[in-house]
C-alpha cells in the first residue's frame, strides 16, 4: 500500500469530519427541531432513491431479485414498528 495515498485518505477524512462539526457549532443556535427534519429526510430520500434505482437492478441481474424485494420490505417494516413504539 502506497503510504502518501493512505496519508491523503486520511487526510480528507479528518478534514470532512471537521467541517462537519464546525458546520454543527455553526448552525446549532439556528436550528430547531423542524429545520433538523429538513436534512434527514433529505438523506433518507436518497437513500430509498439509491436502494430502487440502483441496488434491487443489480440484484436482478445477479439473480436475487426476490431475495432483495423480500429485505426490501423486512426493512420498511422494521422501520414502521420502531417508529410506532418509540
């Protein structure tokens, strides 16, 4: 392994780290709880995006389309139970 490629990796990832919590710092006396809501639905928007346009064709052509459907579900379900009794 190539040291200055880890050294950057590292590098890059300290700095995305501290500009995640300098971002924080900032934006904490704005932020109430409806604008949080803001950026997580925002991500999970993505990810549920990311999940059926990219993960369940590939699963199809691997062959596991039923398989990753069923997951699919199984999490949305999980998801709906934890939200009803937390």
């Amino acid at each position: 392994m190539d040291f200055p490629v880890v050294l950057n990796a590292f590098l890059l990832t300290l700095f995305a780290g501290l500009s995640t919590g300098i971002g924080y710092a900032i934006l904490m006396p704005f932020m109430n709880e409806q604008l949080w809501g803001l950026p997580f639905a925002s991500v999970a928007g993505i990810m549920v995006f990311i999940s059926l346009d990219e993960l369940l064709p590939a699963a199809r052509e691997y062959g596991e389309h039923h398989l990753s459907i069923y997951g699919l579900l199984a999490g949305m379900a999980v998801m709906a139970f934890s939200l009803l009794i937390f």
